[in-house]
C-alpha cells in the first residue's frame, strides 16, 4: 500500500496526470458535443406552435382542418385568435406567432361553395424548418378535408441565404471567437490588469463584431445587415462570451475552459433557435435557450435583420446581464485570477 500510494504521488505530481485527465475530458466531450447537436438538429419536430387564427374558425371545416394539420405535424397549435387579419400580420412581425390561419366563411353557409377556402400565411424569416413544415403539411391536409389551400410565405428569407442559417453562423462566431480571445489574453497577455484586461476584452469585441458583419455584409453579401445595429449585437455578443469565460477562469483557474464550453457550446448554440426554430426544440431547450447568450444573440440579430420595426429589449438585456454579471465576478475576485502583475515596490529612498 505504502508502495502503491508514493506510485500515485509520482504520478499526480507529474505532467502526465493532468495530461490523462485531459484525454478523458475531451472524449467526453466530444461525446457530448456530438450528442447534444444530434439530439436537436438530427430530426426537429414541432411541439407547441404559436398560430394566428382569423376568419371562420370554429366552422365544421375550419375545425377539421386544424385538427388535420395537428395530426400531421404530430403537435398541438397554440392558437391565438385575432379579429382582423392586420392583427395577425402584426403579431407575425412582433414573432408572438409564426403562421397565420385565415378560414373563410362559405358563403350562404354552404361548405364547398365560393369562399370556402384557407389561406395559409407562414413566415420563413421567423423559422425556415417552422415555415417548410407548415408549407408541405398544408395543402396536403385541405385536399384530405375537401377545403382549398393557399400558402404564401409573408416575410421570405434573404437571396444569399436561402435556408435561414447565416444568422446562426455569425452568432455562433461571435460567441466562439468571444472565449477563444479572452482564452488567448490570459495566454499572451498574462500580465494584464483587471481593468486593462476588460478594456482590451471590449476592444476586439468591438473589432470583431465589425469584421464579422463586414465580411457577411459587405465582401460575401451574404446577409443585407441593419449594419450598425448587426455590429452592435455581435459586439456585445463576443464581450458577454468573453467576459464569461474570464470569470470562470477566475473561479475554476486552468480549468474554467470545461464551464465555459458546457454553457456556451454544448447547452447555447443548440437551443439559440438559429439552426433549428424554438417550436421545434424540445420544450425545455427552448425555453433555457433564450437565457444563455447565444440565444439572445440569434434572437436581436434575427429580429433586426427581418422584423426591424419589431425589436425587443428582452435579448439586449440578456446579453447585457451576462456581460455585467461575469464583469462583476471577476472584478469582485480579481485577486484569484492567475494573471495581472504586481504593483512596483516603494522605493526606499527618500524624495528629493
């Protein structure tokens, strides 16, 4: 035993432990990577979806005609009733609902006759998967219940970005190159000071929201951005993620990265809502993801980009939370970070 334990002691003390302990995290985390996307992204389905209803609702054929799309989208519509149609377009443009059911009475109350009809409004911008389902689902039920079907999408996703993903990517940047740059200031730029080590954290937020947006924008023309917006969001965006990984590094030290990639990668970026729409997550994600910074992200920037009449304080206050709450951690512990320098020594001689 004596034996078996100084064996061990060695081996603590030496560098091939924490390399042993880093081959084991990271097959588990490559595991858990791997999982969590294919958990949300391998086959999306929806679960509760936000529909506005107008018209002849409650009619025989308006009532068959929802139950029809529930059983073949295998989820329950929230359906919000609205008694205009201009009602339901806003609440398409403030993203309270993604799709628009308009019933139309049959006139003389004659199902079959003229009028009797549904028009189905869906809304890429607001989710592409959302949109396509509702789309396809659709016209194959109103041929099922003997009722005419048109579909019209009201806010089409841009031309260079036909499947709705460009916002995702340029969050998911952002909130990377976000921990990846205050990860390589505790490596290159140590000696930093706290305050120093904010001030540089918001300067390349600031640069890089700007190169990330230029580049989409402006050399790609990918993605038409409201620019200085866009840069804003992204901007604020890589300062939270970096200022989150700096105050785990104040509280976990070498190891602050397991946290921060938990939060940020494993749980963030899957339940944003970019990839794959809110109403398609499991109920939970969806909820969690509007908390987490690369949900708030996808969110401001979805909404400034398609619905810019529309914005929401909720995502800027996220973001803006995650930025001051991690600021003040690592201000209030500032002690424990491994970097910084020591002050200069008094000198002892006396002043002349």
């Amino acid at each position: 035993m004596p034996g078996g334990r100084s064996r061990w002691a060695v081996f603590k003390d030496s560098p091939f432990f924490p390399a042993a302990v880093l081959v084991v995290i990271l097959a588990a985390a490559a595991g858990l990577f791997a999982g969590s996307y294919t958990y949300v992204m391998a086959n999306p389905t929806p679960h509760h979806v936000p529909t506005a209803v107008v018209g002849a609702s409650d009619s025989p054929r308006g009532k068959a005609f929802v139950r029809g799309m529930e059983e073949a989208l295998d989820a329950s519509l929230e359906l919000r009733e609205y008694a205009t149609y201009a009602q339901a377009k806003r609440a398409v443009d403030e993203q309270r609902v993604f799709a628009v059911l308009y019933v139309h009475q049959p006139v003389g109350g004659r199902p079959g006759g003229a009028g009797d009809r549904v028009e189905l409004d869906v809304s890429g911008a607001s989710g592409a998967s959302v949109a396509e389902i509702f789309a396809t689902a659709g016209p194959r039920v109103g041929a099922r219940v003997g009722v005419p079907v048109t579909v019209r999408d009201l806010n089409p996703l841009q031309r260079g970005d036909p499947r709705g993903l460009a916002i995702f990517y340029i969050s998911l940047a952002a909130v990377i190159i976000g921990f990846v740059g205050a990860i390589q200031l505790s490596v290159h730029a140590r000696a930093l000071n706290p305050a120093e080590r904010i001030g540089f954290t918001a300067a390349y937020a600031l640069l890089g929201g700007f190169a990330i947006a230029a580049v989409v924008d402006w050399l790609l023309d990918a993605l038409r951005l409201p620019f200085v917006e866009s840069w804003l969001i992204l901007a604020l965006t890589l300062f939270a993620s970096g200022m989150v990984f700096t105050m785990f590094n104040t509280l976990f030290g070498r190891w602050a990265m397991l946290p921060t990639w938990g939060l940020m990668v494993l749980l963030g970026n899957p339940s944003s809502g970019g990839a794959v729409s809110w109403p398609l997550l499991p109920s939970v994600l969806g909820h969690i993801g509007r908390w987490l910074p690369p949900g708030a992200s996808v969110n401001a920037q979805h909404t400034a980009v398609y619905f810019g009449g529309h914005q929401h304080a909720f995502p800027f206050l996220v973001l803006a939370g995650w930025a001051v709450v991690a600021s003040t951690v690592f201000w209030v512990w500032r002690h424990r970070h491994p970097g910084g320098r020591a002050a200069p020594a008094p000198s002892d001689a006396p002043a002349a």
